[in-house]
C-alpha cells in the first residue's frame, strides 16, 4: 500500500530533524549546519506558541537524543509533546526560505521573528 501526505503533514515531518547543540557564528545563532536560527516574539519564557500552521514555516530546532544542556542554551518541553532547543528560554526555529548557510531571510517577518542572537 502507497501512502501519501499531505503537504502540511510532509512540511511537519521536516520540522521533526533533529540538530546537534546550537553554535554561535557571525554574531548569531546556527544550527549544527550552519542555518541561521531564529526566535519568535510571541513565545512565552520555556514555551512555544508555534502550532503545526506555524511550523510549517518555521521549523522546531529540535535536539538529538543525549544532547546537553549549556549555559543559557537549554531544551524545552513542546506541546505536541517534542523537545525544542532554546536560548534564553525562548524556542529556536529555523526559517523554511533561507537556502544556505548564512541566510537571514527570516529576521523582521511580520515583526515578529528575529535572528537569535547571543
């Protein structure tokens, strides 16, 4: 049997990698690939208010298992029951339209999400 998803359901299925401990790079925050990570202004301290609808864009920076813990980067509990990486308390995502390392297309959409920065 073939099974199909939907794009939201593929678009979440991406959003499930899960990266290697945030670096610093260029005065900001990257993934293990060096993909620029970003915070959304409407997450309260420890908690995402980024929904499915929301992930589909910005994609959960979600640690691999055994990853540690490190001064002010730490992990958070989700929802949906995931773990997201968070700097400062305030969930890390990265940004479905930057292409390649060093891409801030993210910061400043709908003045609400920003480069995070240490």
């Amino acid at each position: 049997m073939i099974r199909t998803l939907t794009l939201a359901a593929a678009m979440l299925a991406v959003s499930t990698t899960a990266w290697a401990a945030p670096t610093t790079k260029d005065g900001m925050l990257v993934d293990d690939k060096g993909m620029t990570l970003y915070i959304f202004d409407k997450d309260d301290m420890g908690k995402s208010n980024c929904d499915a609808a929301c992930l589909a864009n910005w994609p959960a920076a979600k640690p691999m298992a055994g990853e540690m813990v490190k001064g002010d980067l730490t992990i958070i509990s989700r929802a949906d029951g995931g773990m997201q990486w968070a700097w400062k308390g305030k969930p890390l995502y990265l940004w479905v339209k930057d292409t390649k390392p060093g891409d801030m297309t993210g910061d400043g959409v709908k003045g609400v999400w920003h480069v995070a920065k240490p």
